[in-house]
C-alpha cells in the first residue's frame, strides 16, 4: 500500500513537471550562438523547459518580424531590440543586454598574419589584400564606415565580398574566397579553417551590445523571463568570455 503510494506521488510529480514545462522559441544573431548553444542545455537541465532556437543574421531577423513571424525571444543587437519595441512586435520595457562583442579580423589558416596593431598598419594590410570579407549585419555596416572614415573606400571596393545573412564571414575566409575578413569577435574566435588575428585597434574598434527582449506574440513569458534572467546571470558569465564577448 506504501509502495503504491510513492509511486503514485512521483507520477503525479512527474506530470506536473510536464504540465509546467515550456517550449521557449529563440530567433537569435550569430554572433551569439556559440555562447547560447553552451548555456542551452544548462538551463533545460535546471529548468525543464526546452529552447528551439533559430540562428540567423540582423537583416534576415529584421526581415523575419517585420513578416510576422512569432518567437518567444528575440536576441540581436540593442538598436534593433529597441526599434522592434517602437514598433510593438517586442513588448515595452522587456530589453535586457545579455553580451557585447567588439570586430575582429581573421585571415585563413597558416598564411603570413598582417600588422594590425595601429589604424595605419591596418589601412596598409587592407590595401594590400587581394579581397576582403564582411557581413551584413552590425559589423559590415561598421567596416564599410570604417572604410570611408579612414580614406580607402575607392581603393578597396573592388576587393570586397560580402556574405548573405547569415553566413559566417569565415566561411569565405577559411575558403580562400576573401584573404582577410571582418567580423564579430564571437563569430572567428572558434571558426575552423581561419586564424583570428585579433580585434580592430582600440582607436577604431565598435562594439555591439546583444540585447533580448520577449515578443508581443508570446503566450507564456514567465518561462521566456527566466531564460533571460540566466542568460544575464554571473552563471553565464565565463562562458560569455570564452567565446569572445563580455557580459552585459
């Protein structure tokens, strides 16, 4: 009778466990997928819910909510964050900055590393390069800036390649597609076929600020504020810096 007692108290647990539990849908930049990936399976462990996450670049999730497309949380960069809110796709007040990350630049495995130690050693590599990699996103919008600001544009447009959203930068450099590349920190720090050489010089460096905020069209936002909550939490700290990024 005591046995048939337990058991029935630990089915009744286990249901109520299910019952409560959550299907977290992510629409999230790649420049924060390494990190997320790693952080996943902790808090499903902790929390019983579990996350599907989509991973693509800022354009393709601009072009992804603007179609209406529903995710519980979207994580991408601050300015979009906010201007998603402004337009009521993502609910007022929900921002939270997870990350930020600072541009890199890599070059494909084993070849000769540039100078990039000061703006004009960097001006002199980029002029020098046969092609040049970039993004879409918050980065490639930077470095085509950058490009402008340090008097290189005309030099250098015929060199550059450009990746679709989503795609890694590294991608093109690994192949040997573009001999040197822009990019996140976060998105060359562990890319297989490239050496990462090292962040822009401090004086012409960007950094971007990941931020999440919970979308309008989410049913359940208690389970979607936790998920912020420890993406945000010292406990993710570390693995934050090992891909690249600083916390918050």
């Amino acid at each position: 009778m005591k046995l048939r007692f337990i058991i029935a108290a630990v089915a009744s647990l286990t249901l109520s466990d299910a019952a409560t539990a959550a299907e977290i849908k992510v629409l999230a930049a790649g420049a924060t997928k390494e990190t997320i990936l790693e952080l996943i399976p902790q808090f499903e462990k902790s929390s019983g819910h579990k996350i599907v996450a989509t991973w693509t670049g800022t354009a393709n999730i601009k072009k992804r909510i603007a179609e209406g497309e529903v995710y519980d949380l979207v994580v991408v960069g601050g300015p979009e964050i906010d201007a998603f809110i402004k337009q009521g796709k993502l609910v007022s007040g929900s921002r939270v900055d997870l990350m930020k990350s600072g541009v890199g630049v890599a070059i494909r495995a084993g070849t000769p590393k540039p100078n990039i130690r000061s703006t004009e050693e960097l001006k002199k590599a980029l002029l020098a390069a046969k092609s040049i990699g970039y993004s879409t996103g918050p980065s490639g919008v930077y470095i085509s800036n950058l490009f402008e600001r340090i008097g290189i544009t005309s030099e250098v447009k015929a060199k550059l390649k450009q990746v679709p959203s989503g795609v890694a930068v590294g991608s093109i450099i690994a192949n040997g597609e573009a001999e040197i590349g822009f990019q996140q920190v976060s998105e060359f720090i562990h890319y297989p076929g490239i050496d990462y050489i090292g962040p822009l010089p401090a004086e012409v460096q960007h950094v971007t600020v990941y931020s999440a905020g919970i979308h309008s069209g989410a049913k359940d936002t208690e389970p979607v504020k936790a998920l912020m909550k420890f993406l945000g939490s010292p406990a993710a700290a570390a693995v934050i810096k090992y891909h690249g990024m600083e916390p918050g």
